[in-house]
C-alpha cells in the first residue's frame, strides 16, 4: 500500500511555514473579492490556518467537451463532500450544520467576543472537515460556553442535540478523533465513524484474520469501503454504495459520473467512468481493482481524475478510507520537463541500496504529470497533497503500474505566498540560507517527483508475508511515507540527476538535506502543543528519518547540533555520508515492509518518530510566536459556472474565483449538502 499526503520539506519552508507580508487579519464578511484573483492571495486567517487562492491556468484552450468533464467531474467531487465529514465523526454534520444555520440567521451583535469566538471554531470545523484537527488529531476547544451556544441556538432555531453538544464542550468525549497509541484499543480511543459502538479492535483483527487470504497474489483492500457495525452481536461491514450506507451523496456522485462518460476524451476513459460507477452501485471491491486498473491505464488525454474511497490516512488500523477527489488538467510543458524520472523508474530501482530480493525485477506502467487542480473535495480540502501516487494497492502497481502527478498550481500558490522568516531564523548560516534561497523551489519539486514517482513505486513485499496494512498495521502509513522520502532523499544527490538533466548542480540535493533536517527535528514542532507527542504519519516520518541520521553519524559528527546566543541550529558537515546513512535507513525499512516485521518497524517509529525533546519543542514555539506565522495553510476552490444556451445546453464553463472562505462554505452546505 502507498500514501500519497507528502510535503516536500524544502516546500514547508518555502511555502507551507510563511505568512504573507504584513497581512491582515480578515473577517468573514469584510474581504470583498474582486475580479483581480491571485494566486496565493490570502482569502482568510484564523487559528493556526491561513486559506489562500489558487488558479485554474489556461483554461479557456480546452474545448467544449473538456470543459464539460472537467465541470461533472468537479460536481461528482462535491457531491461526496458530506461524506468525509460523517467519516470522521457522527456528529460532525449536526454539528456543522447547527452552526451554519445559526451563521446565517442570526441577526443580532456580531462584533462580540462570542461571535468571533463561534465564527472561529466553526471555521476550524470546515477547514478540518469536523471537529477534530486536520493533522493533530485533538478536538478543538470553543473559547464560547455551553450557554452562549444555546443561546444563539434559541435565537436563530438551530438544532444541535444534547449529546452533540456534549461532544463538542465535553473535552472527555470524542478527544481524538484517531489514536494510534498501541498500547490502547485503537478503535475505542478513535471517535471517527468508521467504527459503530462497541466494536473493538481485537474483534476486527479476528474479523479479518479469517477473511483475509494473505498467500493470494491480488489481495483485496479489505474495509476499504465500509462501516464497521455490530449487528445483531456479530460484525457486520455497513458498505458505502448507492443503496447503502451514504446512498444519497453516492446517487448524485454517480449522476454526475454517467454525464461525465458522455465527453470523456478516448475509449480508456470511458471504460474507467462506467467501471467506477458500477462501484459505486455495488460496493464490490474487486470491482473497485478493475476500475484501478483501466484508471491505470488510462493515461491519454488531458483531463483525469481522482475519486473515491482512497487514502486509509483517517483509520488508526489503516484500513478504511476516506472520500476524496481532486479533478486535474495536464500542464504539458511542465510535465515533459520531469517526465524523465519516470522513464528511468527501472534504473532507479536496479541501483537503489535494497536488499536485491526486496527490488522489482520490472517497474511497470509508471506514469508522471504536472496537472493544474480544477477542483478538490473531501479529503482533499480545503488542505490538499501537492503530490500524488495511485492506485494503492500493491497487486496493481507492481502488474499494472501507478500515475504520479504534482500539482503544479497548488505548488505555485504555495510559493507565492510565502516568506523568509523561517528559513532566516532557523538556518544554521548565510551559506545555508543563500543555498535554499537559491536551489530550494527546484529541490521540492524534483523532491516530490523522486517520492511520488519512484519511491511509491519502488520495493516489493515477500510472497506469502501480506500487505503492510496488515503487517505494519497502525505504523504502516509512517513507514511507508519514510521508504519514500527517503528514496528522493537518497536519489537528490545522485550524479544520475546531472547526467539527466534535471539538475547543473548537486547544490539542489544539498538544499534539500538542510531543509529536510531542519524540519524534521525543528520547525514542524510549531504544529504541535508543547508537550504533545508526534501522531501525524508524515511528520513522524520526518523526524523520524532525521533524528536516526543525526543518531547514525554521531560518530563522524555528520550532523553537528549547534547551540549559539540560546537557539538551537543542525549544520551537516557531510553531505555525502549523510546520502549513504539515508540509504542504510532505506533499505531498513524496506527490509520490514518486505518480510513483514512488525516489532522493528514499531521499534523505529516509537523511538524516532513520536516523542519530542520537549525544550527543543519549547524554543520552537518561543522562536517562532514573534514571527505571526499560520502553520497550516488550505484553499478556496474556484467555481466552475455552466453557461446554457436557450434549450438548456451548456456552450460554455466559466470560472468565477471570488468567494471567501465563509460565502464558499455556505454555499457548499447549499449546492451540495447531501446528507443532511
């Protein structure tokens, strides 16, 4: 299984970490957009969370019929939106549409402490598709009591029941909404929906332990696509199709599909919009890798698409997956400029450090474009990947193959938006901010490529051992994103860079390595509360990769921990022998994944990867609070507007990229509110 939810860490600094200059807190009523868009223009700040803009690029060069299956594939996204939401807690949709309705009815003082305070954590909610936060797991807390909420509900007829408001001001109730600590029921200790009540985790692994045959060579994705429910005393998997669980979301999802196959671009595509939708309206999972594999195959045209029950992220089992779709337009020119990693996939994998049993003997069906997003819902919004591998399932990629894309308009939105303030405060020396301000842009995108394009696509597992859901179980997804990085992580100081063009200088690989350290053991802790442990699988990995490199070359002082005037500094002194230690790392994980063992892969994310030296995380904090900086940052999605000529037939799609943050989240509730 792969992941796809990867950061590249030079992209954090460069565009993740910074705020934009001199900006201005915005209120949900006070930023009148114009006409005038921008990229990475800032639409609202709040929290911890800055929402900015991106662009759809040359959008008027597609034809009419692009346009159009571009526009369905986009309503098909959104039609699915209230699912991710009830996924993640059965109270989330109450919860979210309580306060939507007071937001819009209520007509009282709306320059109270109270009211920004509500209009704060209902922002948050939206921005994390519930109540739980998007990366960190914990519930968020209103600074508004019980009573201040019952009184708007009074006011306004909102309803919001005892028991969710229970789950909202009860911080005992629903505190995580996944919870991956090992040493508890993982189910129990989870609040998302995926589970019904009183099933346990020992009841699931025995549920599966029977029904998975581990020595086939195409294995199904087992839970992918369903609630786990106890019926009657015995397991039962609620399964998400059109006559089932989320039936009424999936019905305008598939009605939007069956328009979509009407202007698909060429037979291939056809074939996989008709196959998706039989999915959809079974629910049958081996109809779900038939339609991954024709999606596989499917790599002509210039539209393609993303959607479904895909990344297993939400699941602390890693299992069930969450609803998703990102619908994408082929940027050409940039695609054919990083096209190459992909053709030389096999010799990437025949000269990598692995074992030679855990490396494919044929990297099959690899495929690399830089897409311009169209349009992004479920788990995909408002907080999006910049890059992408699919299909997940190993079977698949190793007969079929994989696409990868980085999304070129999300990363150029990004990098608009960004600043200097971390790379200045927490770079060990001008040399090594002279050297990310020259090669870092470069160093993230061939970062994500080499991740996405050969590190998901690399390794095999033993025949026999199972797939690393499995086997890895609640640390599959760290160490899967781990293998990957490290994969670019290694390949970025190849001289096979320079020799392919992608590079004139290994000053980029360099670039990166300073970046990936200092973010891996330093400025990604300003995500996290002081005193809290690492939870998010892509920031486990990255410090976990970091600080076994730091422990690694101790002896050899590849990595020197600098203390000057009271701050905290990693300066690499060999950036050769720091390549070769991630290499080792490399084939470590490999070899786990590859034969299954689960106590060494435990071993490496619990000592490395989750807990925090707690005064380093505390001059984080203390460096970075004078900077005013959003740690996280997500979009508004442009809309797309059909134009329809006197019969009713569209003759046009226009783009309209003016909504705030709130008027694009009420009109969501509006437009596409299907399980209300």
């Amino acid at each position: 299984m792969s992941f796809k939810y990867f950061i590249a860490p030079s992209l954090i600094l460069a565009t993740l970490l910074f705020s934009c200059g001199d900006s201005v807190e915005i209120e949900e009523n006070s930023d009148a957009a114009t006409n005038e868009t921008e990229a990475g223009e800032q639409v609202d700040r709040f929290a911890d969370v800055q929402v900015i803009r991106y662009n759809i690029v040359d959008f008027d060069k597609l034809t009419i019929d692009q346009k159009k299956l571009v526009y369905f594939m986009s309503q098909a996204g959104l039609a699915g939106r209230d699912i991710i939401y009830d996924q993640n807690n059965s109270f989330n949709l109450e919860i979210r549409n309580g306060l939507e309705h007071i937001i819009e009815n209520y007509d009282g003082d709306k320059n109270t402490d109270d009211w920004k305070n509500l209009m704060v954590y209902t922002k948050q909610i939206w921005f994390a598709n519930g109540i739980h936060h998007h990366y960190g797991m914990n519930k968020f807390t209103p600074k508004f009591s019980r009573g201040t909420l019952r009184d708007y509900i009074g006011k306004t007829g909102a309803k919001i029941s005892n028991e969710a408001m229970k789950v909202i001001f009860d911080p005992n109730v629903a505190a995580k909404r996944k919870d991956k600590n090992a040493d508890k029921d993982m189910i129990v200790a989870s609040s998302n929906g995926f589970y019904g009540p009183g099933v346990t985790q020992d009841m699931v692994d025995a549920y599966y332990k029977e029904k998975i045959n581990t020595n086939t060579d195409r294995p199904i994705e087992y839970g992918l696509n369903s609630t786990m429910i106890l019926k009657d005393g015995n397991l039962y998997e609620d399964v998400w199709k059109i006559d089932g669980k989320y039936g009424k979301a999936i019905e305008k999802i598939v009605y939007w599909l069956e328009k979509a196959v009407g202007v698909a671009e060429n037979d291939q595509q056809e074939k996989a919009l008709v196959k998706l939708i039989e999915y959809y309206k079974t629910g049958d999972l081996t109809i779900w890798d038939d339609y991954n594999v024709l999606w596989a195959k499917s790599t002509e045209g210039d539209i393609d698409w993303i959607n479904g029950f895909i990344e297993t992220y939400g699941d602390a089992l890693g299992k069930r997956a969450s609803f998703e779709s990102i619908v994408q337009i082929t940027d050409f020119e940039a695609s054919k400029q990083m096209q190459v990693v992909a053709e030389n996939a096999q010799w990437f994998e025949d000269n990598s450090p692995l074992i030679e049993s855990h490396k494919k003997k044929e990297v099959k069906g690899v495929s690399y474009k830089v897409v311009q997003v169209a349009s992004e819902s479920g788990d995909a919004s408002p907080s999006t990947p910049i890059g992408v591998n699919l299909p997940n399932n190993n079977w698949i990629r190793q007969e079929i193959g994989s696409k990868s894309v980085s999304l070129g308009n999300i990363i150029s939105a990004y990098s608009k938006a960004g600043g200097s303030g971390m790379l200045n405060e927490f770079a060990n020396d001008e040399d090594e901010i002279a050297l990310s301000e020259e090669h870092s842009y470069l160093a993230g995108k061939l970062h994500t490529a080499l991740h996405e394009v050969i590190g998901h696509a690399s390794g095999q597992i033993n025949k026999g051992v199972g797939q690393p859901a499995e086997t890895m179980r609640n640390y599959a997804s760290t160490l899967e994103e781990a293998r990957a990085d490290l994969v670019g992580l290694y390949y970025i100081m190849d001289q096979k860079m320079i020799d392919l063009g992608l590079v004139t200088t290994l000053d980029v690989g360099k670039a990166e390595y300073d970046g990936y350290i200092r973010n891996g053991m330093m400025t990604q802790l300003q995500r996290l509360e002081l005193g809290d442990d690492v939870t998010e699988e892509h920031m486990q990995n990255r410090q976990l990769v970091a600080s076994w490199a730091i422990e690694r070359g101790a002896d050899e002082n590849v990595i020197e921990r600098i203390t000057r005037d009271g701050k905290t500094y990693f300066n690499i002194n060999d950036y050769d022998k720091l390549r070769a230690i991630f290499g080792e790392l490399l084939r470590e994980i490999q070899r786990i994944k590859s034969e299954g063992d689960y106590e060494a892969g435990k071993a490496l994310v619990e000592n490395y990867g989750v807990k925090v030296d707690l005064a380093l995380h505390k001059e984080v904090l203390e460096r970075v609070k004078p900077l005013d900086l959003a740690p996280y940052r997500g979009f508004v999605n442009p809309v797309l507007v059909p134009v329809e000529d006197k019969n009713g037939e569209i003759i046009d799609i226009k783009i309209e990229n003016t909504q705030t943050f709130v008027e694009q989240m009420l009109y969501y509730r509006k437009m596409y509110g299907t399980l209300d």
